[in-house]
C-alpha cells in the first residue's frame, strides 16, 4: 500500500489544466464498452431532469430522461446522466454533479435492479406514491429498497440515440471505475486530464471502502508536497469544502499539532454543512467520508478530554473543569452556544488559560446546538484527534469511579483496555433536591446527596475520538458504520448492530459499580426552572407542567439513597480549583459569572410565580408553592 502511495506523490510536472469536451481528443479513449438504459419506476414512469431535482415523467418524455451507465468492466455500478450533461442532484442525496452514482442490486425479475447508496448501503433510490412529498410524489435517495416503488426496470438504449459527448462522458467513467477500482488510478486519471472534475465525484464514492481508506492515507502522506493527491483532488472539486479547507486543514495540523490559536475559535453557522447524517441532519458525502477515514488514522499522544456544550452556565464551569482536572482529564473543548452573557468573560479567561478550548457555536436553523458542536468536534476540529479518549458530558454530569480500585480516569480506562474496547457506555445516577433547597454557591456533588434508588438505563459515552465520525448526545456513531467494541462499566458487552431489543442508549442491566455519571439535572427549584427555562422570556404551559412534575417527583421521593461516593474521588478538587482560579482573570469573572445567576434564579422564579395561584395544573401550583416558600432574597 506504502509502495503505491510513494508513488503517486513522487514529483510530477504540473497536470494540464482540463479541456472542455468540445476540446478533447476522442481518440485518447477507448470505445465505451457497457450498456445504456432508460430507468423505468416502479410507477411506471421515467426518471428525467427536472427543476433542481429529478424528477418522474411520462415515458414517451424520453429527451429528458436520464441515462443510466453500466460498464461492462464493472457491472456493480450505474452511473446516471442528464442526455445534455447538465447538473443533476437527487434528493436526500446532496451530490449534484454532471454524473451521479450508485450500486446496483440485481432485483428478482430479469431487467429489474434496486440502486443503493454507495455510502450508505442501508439506502436506496426509489419514488414515492402521489401526494407523498409532492403531488405527484418525487424520486428520493432514502428508501429502504423493500417495496415496489424502490424497485426500477431497465430500458436498453442504443447508443446512436444518444449524443457523442454522452457517449464520451460514459467511456471517461468506464475507465475510471474497471475493476478491481483503484484510488490511484482515479486519481491518475484526474490529473492526466482523463477523467473531467465534474464526473469525479460520482467515481469517487463508488471506490470500495479499502480503497477509499486508502485514498485518505494518500491524502495524508501529502504533507505539503506539491501535485500530491489531495492537490489534485481539491484541484477539481474547490467548491466543495471538504477538500478545498477540512482535509487541508487536517493535513496541516498533522505534523506540529498546534493547539487552536488562543484557545479560542467561531464556529459559524455554514459549519452545518458537516451536520450528522445518521442523525438527520446533511448527507453521506464522499468528502465527509474521507475525512473521516483520515481522521481514524491519527495517533494520540495524549490520554482524556472533555467536549460540553452549555449556555450561560458559568457559574458551575470552575468546579466542573477543577474536577474532571483532578481526576485525569487533560483537556475540555468547550461549546458556547449564541451566548452573550455574564459567562462570556469567564469563558475568555478560561481560554487564555490554556486548559480549556472555548468555541463560540453559532447555531443556524437546520439542527439544534448540542448536535452542531458534536458535529464540528468530532468531524472539523482536528484537535480531539490528540486525544485517546473523549467523554461528551453536560454541566450538569460528573464521571465517577471506584475509587477504592481506580485512580482516576486514566487508570479505568486502562483497566477496560485490557481487552478491546471503542467506547464505554456509562450509566447515570440521578440526583435530586429537596424543596427546602435553594442555590449556594458551593460544589454541586457535596450540595446534592441523595439520588433515585435505581440506576438510570440512559447512558452517557467516553469513547475514542479518531474511530467515530460523530455522535448523539448519549452514544457515538462509527466511522463508515463499521463495527466497534462497545462495553459497559464492568467490561461486559453494552451493544452491537444485532441488538434490536433497545437502543444504543439504553442498558440492558443497568450498573454503577466500577465508574458512572452522577446526573444532577433539576438541582434545587430555581435552578430547575432556571435551566428548563432559561432560553423562553415566560415559561410555556407544557414546559411549566413539564418542570413542576419532574422536580416534585424526584423531591417527594421518600426511598432516596445517600451516595457520596463521588466525594472520595474529588480528593485532588482544591489544588485545581486554586490553579484555575489563579489563572489571568478567571476568579473576577467567575464571581460575576455567580452574582449574575444568582440574580437570574430570583429573576425567573419571581417571574413564574406571577400567575395568579389557582390558574393552571395542580402540579403547576404545587411547584410555585415551592417557589414561595424559599427565601429568595438570599439566592441573589
């Protein structure tokens, strides 16, 4: 593999710019060798270029109908084209290009096929009945290909009805893709001019999964050197952010590893463009693939990191990060989300202490924050990779272990990797208050005593960064759907793809003997409507109900255990709450960063409180005369 990769990269004279089709030499070609087909739904109707979409048309609409392309040196693929060659993109796809690809899956009668997503083989092309997306239904790339509708028919078309330059565009792809499909032959083929930058992409993605691996090893071997493979890659694809500034970006950070300018960077709100497919939001694209195969190959040199999304919750931040610190996480990316608030100066000091890595997480309208900042770190942010393993937790989630074992979070996780292990799922405990509780300013685990006497089946993740391409807030997703070793606290297996009884982010049995979360996510009154709440200038019915009910459940709970086993783990809490706190003006701002929640605590429950007593659930009035009673002139 080495030996093919030396190769590519040795210097070359620098690749002719492409040539139109009107300019090309036909001879340099061999005669396409394949076949052409009219793609017939399962509705009866033709597949054909429409407005930004394909689309389905009548079959005698035959001069808008796309071509399908199978070449005889590799059967397994079908290539589809507009008759003129214009851009076509399907939808659920988010490739729009001169030429579109697909696997082919031979269907059960003769000339029938299913076309699966080549990065997503869970996925397949097919229609929808009428009124189903559109009047008419529309043609979408994420079926399951179990019905009719996902099914096509094969229409042979001669080739002298076609124009020479389709015919043309179909050879460039047949020689592209002959098997057994090589990276570098695709690669080669880019740079000699032999295959056009608008059919790339569509061969690209077709690439089995070896060899896209492959291809992102080339890409990182560049290091800087000129007409390498991702120079001529991105050379034909420089709109396409994954090659023109991810990969780049990754294979510059490589070598020295920088850490991020100041501790501090924007993620604005294009990012979205690397949102997670498995979680719904973007596509499966064949950049976002390579990058994250690139990203799987990087070696850490360091242990433990934290990555947390919060808003405005300055004032548990330093006892948070003095915690984690103590106990053996190195490093925490920190995801403030369209705050503009007393946190913001903490967040600042922070980031110059060089402990914490702040982004400021601009979030747009296609996901919400937690999703977007998984995203960027797991996906944009080159600097988790240093990490062996990362932990994604809230503010309000501590990791606890056994201390009588284990000496922090380094030693446990040594201790799973005594057999092979991806990520551990990590069950929670939910502790709670009780209605006399208001804020003080004190550590959270030593405020809060008493947890529900079951371990909550909800699990939060500490994984290995470099081996998954993003996550759920409650368990990682794996690079390409590989297979991966997900274990328990105890080392057992947690899940693997033949569970089908439960999702990945439940337990089966659920266990908090050896390491676990402490969840402390109402805390007092206030501090539970403050949290539910504090993004809404009143608090709606449904969430006002939501509230009142979770927090008078949990207080009123009379089977409550005392747990203070975390408090053994926090022997090391001081030192760090000292070094942070010595930091350049970290303590000034984390006294603000109080003083102003403390005011919003009284702020939101006055607030709340204003309704008059009899209006509204009896949970609702239950939970205000909570409220009531607390001294809230003492909260700020």
């Amino acid at each position: 593999m080495f030996d093919r990769i030396g190769r590519l990269l040795r210097p070359r004279p620098p690749a002719a710019a492409a040539t139109s089709i009107w300019q090309r030499d036909t001879a340099r070609f061999p005669p396409f060798r394949g076949t052409f087909h009219y793609l017939l739904t399962g509705r009866g109707n033709l597949l054909c270029t429409g407005g930004h979409f394909v689309e389905m048309q009548d079959e005698s609409t035959k001069a808008t109908a796309l071509v399908g392309v199978v070449p005889d040196d590799n059967r397994q693929v079908m290539f589809l084209l507009a008759p003129n060659l214009e851009r076509i993109e399907l939808r659920d796809d988010g490739l729009r290009a001169a030429a579109l690809s697909a696997g082919v899956v031979q269907g059960e009668t003769q000339g029938s096929i299913r076309l699966r997503h080549p990065l997503a083989p869970v996925r397949f092309l097919g229609v929808t009945a009428a009124g189903v997306g559109g009047p008419g239904g529309c043609v979408v790339f994420n079926t399951l290909g179990e019905t009719e509708l996902d099914r096509f028919t094969c229409v042979p078309v001669l080739a002298t009805a076609l124009s020479p330059q389709l015919e043309l565009a179909a050879a460039e792809l047949a020689a592209a893709s002959v098997r057994p499909m090589r990276a570098e032959l695709v690669v080669s083929h880019l740079e000699r001019g032999l295959l056009r930058p608008s059919l790339a992409e569509a061969v690209l993605r077709v690439l089995p999964w070896d060899e896209l691996a492959v291809l992102a090893r080339m890409f990182m071997a560049q290091k800087g050197a000129r007409n390498g493979a991702l120079d001529v890659v991105s050379g034909c694809l420089g709109e396409n952010r994954w090659f023109a500034q991810v990969l780049p970006a990754l294979v510059a950070w490589q070598g020295a590893r920088p850490a991020v300018p100041g501790h501090h960077l924007e993620s604005p709100v294009s990012d979205e463009f690397a949102g997670d497919p498995l979680e719904g939001f973007g596509h499966v694209q064949v950049g976002f693939a390579l990058n994250a195969l690139a990203r799987a190959d990087m070696r850490p040199r360091r242990q433990a990191c934290l990555v947390a999304s919060v808003q405005n919750e300055g004032a548990y931040l330093v006892d948070w990060l003095a915690y984690h610190f103590s106990i053996g996480f190195e490093h925490a990316f920190i995801y403030a989300n369209d705050t503009a608030t007393v946190s913001d100066a903490l967040l600042r000091a922070l980031a110059g202490s060089g402990m914490v890595t702040v982004v400021h997480n601009r979030v747009g309208r296609h996901f919400g924050a937690h999703h977007k900042a998984y995203a960027h770190a797991l996906t944009l942010l080159p600097q988790v990779l240093d990490y062996r393993w990362c932990a994604i937790l809230g503010i309000d989630e501590y990791f606890a272990f056994d201390s009588r074992m284990f000496r922090g979070v380094q030693d446990y996780l040594a201790w799973q990797e005594t057999q092979p292990v991806d990520a551990v799922a990590l069950c929670r405990q939910v502790f709670c208050a009780n209605r006399q509780d208001v804020w003080r300013d004190a550590f959270t685990p030593a405020r809060f005593c008493k947890r529900e006497p079951r371990t909550n089946p909800l699990v939060k993740s500490i994984f290995k960064p470099r081996a998954f391409w993003n996550a759920h807030p409650h368990f990682p997703h794996s690079t390409m759907n590989a297979p991966f070793v997900y274990r328990t606290e105890a080392g057992a297996l947690h899940h693997h793809a033949g569970v089908r009884d439960r999702p990945a982010a439940h337990a089966a049995n659920p266990s908090a003997a050896l390491a676990w979360i402490n969840h402390y996510r109402l805390r007092s009154a206030p501090e539970a409507l403050w949290k539910q709440a504090g993004v809404h200038e009143t608090v709606p019915a449904d969430l006002a109900l939501s509230i009142s009910r979770d927090f008078l459940a949990l207080a009123d709970t009379t089977d409550l255990v005392d747990d203070r086993r975390i408090l053994a783990c926090a022997g090391g809490l001081e030192p760090w709450l000292a070094r942070l706190r010595a930091a350049p003006g970290v303590a000034v701002a984390e006294a603000r960063a109080k003083a102003g929640h403390g005011a919003s605590l009284c702020k939101v429950a006055r607030d709340f409180m204003q309704v008059p007593p009899g209006d509204g659930p009896a949970e609702v009035a239950a939970f205000r005369a909570v409220l009531a009673g607390l001294p809230l002139d003492q909260v700020a």
